[in-house]
C-alpha cells in the first residue's frame, strides 16, 4: 500500500504548523515588550526574568537599548509569520501558475525581514561582546534568541536571489500570456 502525500495537503499542515508559529512569535514578542517596559516603570528587580539584572545594575539605557535588540528581533520574526500565514491563509499561492506578481513581493517582503533579523540580531552580538568586555554578566545570545545573524543575513540573501528569479518568470509568464 502506498500513501500519496499531494501538495494541497502539504500546504494545509504548514498553514496549521505557521499559526502555531506566529501565535508563539506573537506571545513572545508582547512578552519581551511588557517585561521590559514593566522592568522600567514600575519593578526594576523584574529584570531578572531575562537574566539581565546585572545589566540593568550596570546601566538602564543599556538595559533598554538590550531589551529594544530583542523585541525588534522578535517583532520582525512575528511579521515573517504573519505574512506566511496571510498567504497560505488567502491561498495566494497557485500551484498552476506560480510566477504572479504577489509571490514576487512577498518573496522580496521576506528577504527584507529575514534581512533586518539579521542585522538587529548582528547589532546585538557586537553591542553583547562590547557589554562583555566591560564586564558584565549577561546570558548567551541563544538564551536572548538573538542568534544566528549570519544565518538570517545568509537567508536573506538566497531569497532575494529567489525573488530575482521569481521576478524573471513573471515576465517570462506575462509574456507567454499575451501571446497566447
């Protein structure tokens, strides 16, 4: 017996699954952003939620400049998401015909994002390897989710190149269809 997995399926589990994903990059974001105003306003001990209570000690505009690295970050992975479940929500994207000029821009919106992931998340590594240098404790980049800049930076990349091609077979589609 053979199981035949066809691509409508697929896109269903992966709508399902990028819900459950921007439902989490949602909660963590307003988590990072309650925390962090909360810690300014109103507790300050409450810093040690994300283990940066010796930052916070050390000084309160690091503090934010720190918290504001983590929510931009968590802000703009929320945004990916968003966009993903928006287009499969929406089945915008046509199997038989996959070069329209929404995919090109929402490729193109994806490779801005997963690039200003990875310049927030680079900014961050250099100003925590700076903090670090001057001494204070502070948890590890992945503990933050602040890692892997040149991954992000990578991804970028690629899809932009993808976004080119992408770019090219609407063109290429548009003209076949005027011929037609």
């Amino acid at each position: 017996m053979k199981i035949k997995i066809e691509t409508p399926q697929i896109l269903k589990v992966l709508n399902i699954l990028s819900w459950i994903i921007f439902i989490g990059l949602c909660v963590e974001a307003g988590m990072y952003i309650f925390n962090g105003v909360y810690t300014i306003t109103i507790n300050s001990y409450n810093a040690r939620f994300l283990d940066l209570l010796d930052l916070y000690n050390y000084s309160t505009s690091f503090y934010i400049q720190e918290i504001s690295f983590i929510s931009i970050v968590a802000i703009l992975k929320a945004i990916m998401f968003y966009l993903i479940v928006k287009m499969l929500h929406e089945k915008k994207l046509d199997i038989v015909q996959p070069f329209t000029a929404e995919m090109g821009r929402f490729i193109s919106y994806i490779s801005y994002l997963a690039f200003g992931i990875g310049l927030f998340s680079f900014w961050a590594f250099k100003f925590n390897t700076w903090l670090i240098s001057n001494g204070v404790q502070l948890p590890s980049l992945e503990l933050l989710n602040l890692e892997g800049h040149s991954v992000w930076i990578f991804m970028a990349i690629i899809l932009f190149v993808v976004g080119q091609i992408f770019k090219r077979g609407i063109e290429i589609q548009s003209e076949m269809d005027l011929t037609i």
